[in-house]
C-alpha cells in the first residue's frame, strides 16, 4: 500500500515536471490554429513552382500571440517549402517561441507593441531566413533569444539573413547579441537611439562580418567606426544622424555601391570625402540645410556613379558638376537647392572645340531633375544644361518644371521654353558687355525709342485735330455773318405726335 502510495506521488510529480514546461509558462497562451483560414488569410502562392510558398497573413486580427501552429492547408513538411508568416498589427506584448516547422520561414510582427521575446524564439524554426520586429518596444536584445537548438556540443547557429529591428527603444546592444545570427546580411536598426561608444553595443555589431546592408538611419551617431565596417558592405544609411563630415572609416567599406549621408549636418564636400569608395553607385546626400559648400572635385574617384541625388539642401547655391562620371551617370536630382547656376569644368574641357562645345556629356543620362532652384538664367547655365541633356527632344526624362528666378525679363519662364541661341547670341558676337545692372524694362534703349515714338504720334495727332477744329472754327463764323437762317418754331404737340 505504502509503496503505491509513493509511486503515485512519483508519477504525479515526475508527470507535473513533464508537464510544466510545456503548460505552466503559458502565461501567455498561443493562439488556436483551427480552423484559422476564415479568420486569417492562408493563400498559397503559384509563381514559386515547383517549391511550394505559402503566406499566412494574420494582420490586425486582435491577436494577444501568435498561432500555437500552422493551417493544415500548408503542406510544410519538405525542406524546399517557404512560408511568409505576417502577424503585423496586433498586440502581442510578449512574443512566444515560435511552433516548429523544417519550412523556409519569413516572419514578421511589426507594430506589435513587442516588449519581450521568449528565449530561443526561433529554436524550432531551424529555417528562418527574414524577421521583421519593426515598429515594436523593444529595448533590449538578450543573447539567449536568437539561440538555435540544442546540440550536445553548442547551441546550433540560425540561418537568419535579415533582421529588421527599426523604430525600436534600443539603446545598447549585448555583444552576444548576433552570436547565434553570425550570417546575417541585412541589419536595420533605423530609429533606435543607438549609442555606438557603447563597449557591448559595437562587440555585437562588429561580430557581423558579412553584413551586406546596414541601416543606421536616425540612430543619432556622430561618428562612424571602422571597425563594423567591412569588404562585403554594399550599402549603408546613415541618413538623419547628427555626423559633421563624410565619415573618414567609409574606407573600410571599400565595396561599398549605395550609400546615404542625406539630413546629416555636413557643411561641405571636399577632395577627401568619397577617395576611396570607388565602386559607389549611388549616393544620396539630401535634407541638408547645413551643407553649403561641395568642392570642384568631390566625384572625381567615383568612376562607377550612375546616380546622385542631391536635393533639399536649401543652403547650397552653385554646383560645378565637371567631376562627375560623365559616361556613367544615369540620375542627377538637384532639385530643392538655392542654385543659382550650374557650372562644368573639366580635363578634357580644353580639347572640346567652341563650335562642338554643345555636344553632349552626360551621354547615358536618363533623368535629371533642376526644379525648384533659383536659376539665374545665362548663356553659361544654359551651356552646362546642353551637356546634360538635349532640349529639343521631347522624350527627356525630366520633370519640366524648372524656372528661372532671375534677370527679370526671364522671371518664372520655364528652362524648357528658352531657346539658347538667343541667349548666347550677345557673347558670341563680342558686343559689349551688358551691364551687370539689369535696367528696368521701360529704361531700355528699344523701351525709350518706343516711348518718343508713341509721343510723337499722339503730339502730331493732337496737332491736326487743333488745326482741324480751327479751320472749323473759321468756317463756321463766315456762315454766321453771311447767312442768318429764320428761326423755325414747331408745336409740342406735333413733336409728340410725331414720336407717338
Ligand atoms: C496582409 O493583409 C493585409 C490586410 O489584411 C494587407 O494590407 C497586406 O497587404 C497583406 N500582406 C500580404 C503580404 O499579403
Ligand atoms: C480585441 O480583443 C479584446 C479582448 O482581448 C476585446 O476587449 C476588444 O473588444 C477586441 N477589439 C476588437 C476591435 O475586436
Ligand atoms: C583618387 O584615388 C587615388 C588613388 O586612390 C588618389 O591618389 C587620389 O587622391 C584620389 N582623388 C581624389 C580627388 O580623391
Ligand atoms: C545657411 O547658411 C547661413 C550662412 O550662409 C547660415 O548662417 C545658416 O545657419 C544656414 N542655414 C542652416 C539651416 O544651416
Ligand atoms: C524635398 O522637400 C519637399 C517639400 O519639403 C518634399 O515634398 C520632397 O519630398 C523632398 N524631397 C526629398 C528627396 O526629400
Ligand atoms: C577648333 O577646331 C579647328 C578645326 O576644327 C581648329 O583649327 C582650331 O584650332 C580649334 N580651336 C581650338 C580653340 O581648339
Ligand atoms: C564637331 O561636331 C561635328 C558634328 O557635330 C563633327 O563632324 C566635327 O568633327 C566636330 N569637330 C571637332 C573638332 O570635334
Ligand atoms: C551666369 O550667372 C552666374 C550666376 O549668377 C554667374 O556666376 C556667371 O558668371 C554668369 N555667366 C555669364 C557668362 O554671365
């Protein structure tokens, strides 16, 4: 009897700690899967054959967690399978591990309200490839949550190559933060306030040696270290942060192609600024009122740039373009600026005869964009312009809404509508100078000769009409003294008569 009575104990406890693990964290219980087609959308993807790629998209259901499984509409058994698992919008405060499946997972929960996540979230997702956690509160990322299964020897990396964990409360990193996630390509870490003199925070990205995408934008760095860049770098943001230059490490990101250093608060370009970033593609460098100043030959290593974006920065005024990779330029956005002019000097400028000086440069060229700056319309803007792009044809891809400021007499004309040879015609024929003083219209040399013209006529006209009426005049008094006509008297009642 006695012993019986133990054994049951036994059981039960023994059984309770089976149990437990499984039942009593569940202080936060997962959603049921059954039947989860009609509350979700379960939708099975055709352009992926003869891989099967499904997407369960749970967005904005009320959700407090996420499924405790998958549809058993998902065939998710082989290992080529992909599902995109969305639970976006909903208010999952704390994240449960993740239902196992050997299936090629995305998984995303952004604007979850996201504060904690379960140790080893992904552990028996041994296939997820891309997280997106943006839009949540996290303000902490331990170790132990990207941790794999385990193995007697260690616990197994994950797959992981993208991670998006922008517009969260992150301050500092663990520097064993990534150790599970080593193979990380993609990192967003946008709208964190990340304190990169921090020893933990830079040990955790500096693990990451085969980052290919960084985003830092709006992180509120100031300097750029080197050590967390690398060859394999092909593009950073570091859009909206408070850096003064072009960050001197950017040469350890040798391999760089796109990167953005627009709402900084740079006040110049110099020779220095992209030396050694030569594969660079793309660059962007917007939103800058500070930036005032970029140096003739800022460009002049970057062989490879076919676009420049370089718009909103309200306090820049002139440009010389002549740097720039003519042969490989594809975008130039300069709109937003205060330019006035726009200016091209370059090295081979004194081979290029005068008679061929309109031939184009910027042979691949295939948007530009000039609107929105104070153009001040000269022969020499418009030379430049002619570099840029050929005005009489109509396909050019720009928006044709750029409009010169000054002189006066082309005030709020379109660039478009103006033709150059009309413009140029004063400095091909070496007449003198225009004044730098532009004289209000009616004081111009045609304006006056027009004025003593109009005077003149109307002076003449006035002078026939006076002699007219005095010959009138004349005439008149010699009838009165020769003939005075009788007086005729009409009745009022015969004049009505008449109307009536
Ligand atoms: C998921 O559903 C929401 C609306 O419920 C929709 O806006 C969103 O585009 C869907 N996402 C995908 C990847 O189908
Ligand atoms: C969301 O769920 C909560 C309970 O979890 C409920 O009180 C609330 O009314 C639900 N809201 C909507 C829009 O269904
Ligand atoms: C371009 O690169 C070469 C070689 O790295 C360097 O010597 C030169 O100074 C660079 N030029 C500019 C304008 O940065
Ligand atoms: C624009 O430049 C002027 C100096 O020319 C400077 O005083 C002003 O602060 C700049 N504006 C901004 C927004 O930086
Ligand atoms: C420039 O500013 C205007 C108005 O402030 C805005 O509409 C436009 O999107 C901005 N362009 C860029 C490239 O930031
Ligand atoms: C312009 O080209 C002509 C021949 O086409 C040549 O005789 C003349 O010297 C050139 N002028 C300049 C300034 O290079
Ligand atoms: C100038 O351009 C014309 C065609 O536009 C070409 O025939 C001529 O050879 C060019 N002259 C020079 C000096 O490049
Ligand atoms: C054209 O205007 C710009 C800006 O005012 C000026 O710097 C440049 O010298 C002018 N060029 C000529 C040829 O007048």
């Amino acid at each position: 009897m006695r012993d019986i009575k133990v054994t049951t104990y036994v059981t039960i406890i023994i059984a309770s700690f089976l149990i437990l693990p499984t039942y009593a964290d569940k202080e936060h219980p997962y959603e049921k899967v059954d039947n989860i087609c009609k509350d979700c959308t379960c939708i099975e993807k055709a352009d992926n054959q003869p891989s099967k790629f499904y997407v369960l998209n749970c967005t904005s259901r009320n959700f407090s967690q996420i499924l405790d499984g998958y549809p058993n509409l998902f065939q998710l058994d082989s290992g080529e399978t992909m599902v995109d698992v969305i639970f976006s919008g909903n208010k999952i405060s704390f994240l449960n591990q993740l239902p196992a499946t050997d299936a090629l997972m995305y998984f995303s929960c952004r604007h979850c309200g996201i504060k904690e996540i379960e140790t080893g979230v992904f552990a028996n997702v041994p296939s997820i490839y891309k997280v997106d956690l943006s839009w949540n509160a996290l303000n902490d990322l331990r170790p132990e949550i990207l941790k794999g299964r385990y193995s007697p020897t260690a616990y197994e990396p994950i797959p992981l190559a993208e991670l998006d964990l922008g517009h969260n409360s992150l301050v500092t990193l663990d520097h064993g933060s990534f150790e599970h996630v080593l193979g990380l390509k993609t990192l967003n870490l946008e709208h964190n306030q990340l304190n990169l003199e921090d020893i933990s925070t830079m040990a955790a990205l500096v693990k990451l040696k085969h980052l290919e995408k960084l985003n830092l934008a709006y992180t509120g760095i100031e300097t750029l270290p080197a050590e967390i860049l690398t060859d394999r770098l092909i593009e950073l943001n570091l859009y909206g942060n408070k850096l003064l230059t072009v960050p001197g490490s950017l040469p350890h990101a040798s391999a760089l192609t796109t990167l953005n250093i627009g709402g900084n608060l740079i006040p110049e370009l110099n020779e220095g600024s992209f030396k050694e970033v030569k594969l660079l593609k793309r660059l962007y460098m917007s939103d800058m009122p500070s930036l005032q100043i970029i140096h003739a030959n800022v460009f002049s290593n970057l062989t490879a740039l076919e676009a420049l974006h370089c718009c909103n920065n309200t306090n820049f005024t002139s440009m010389d373009i002549g740097s720039l990779s003519f042969s490989t330029l594809r975008t130039l956005d300069i709109s937003g600026c205060s330019l006035k002019t726009l200016e091209i000097t370059y090295k081979d400028a004194d081979q290029s005869n005068d008679s061929n000086s309109s031939s184009l440069l910027f042979t691949n060229l295939q948007s530009l964009k000039i609107d929105n700056n104070p153009w001040h319309c000269n022969c020499s803007l418009f030379k430049t312009l002619q570099k840029l792009m050929k005005f009489d044809e109509n396909d050019f891809q720009s928006e044709n809404t750029a409009r010169c400021l000054t002189p006066y007499e082309l005030s709020s004309d379109l660039l478009v509508d103006i033709t150059i040879d009309k413009l140029c015609k004063v400095s091909n024929n070496k007449k003198p100078r225009q004044p730098l003083y532009d004289p209000p219209p009616f004081l111009r040399p045609r304006s006056i000769v027009f004025s003593l013209l109009s005077i003149l006529i109307v002076v003449l006209i006035g002078l026939c009409i006076g002699f007219a009426i005095v010959l009138i005049k004349k005439k008149l008094k010699q009838n009165d003294v020769g003939l005075s006509s009788p007086i005729r008297y009409t009745t009022v009642r015969n004049s009505t008569i008449s109307v009536g």
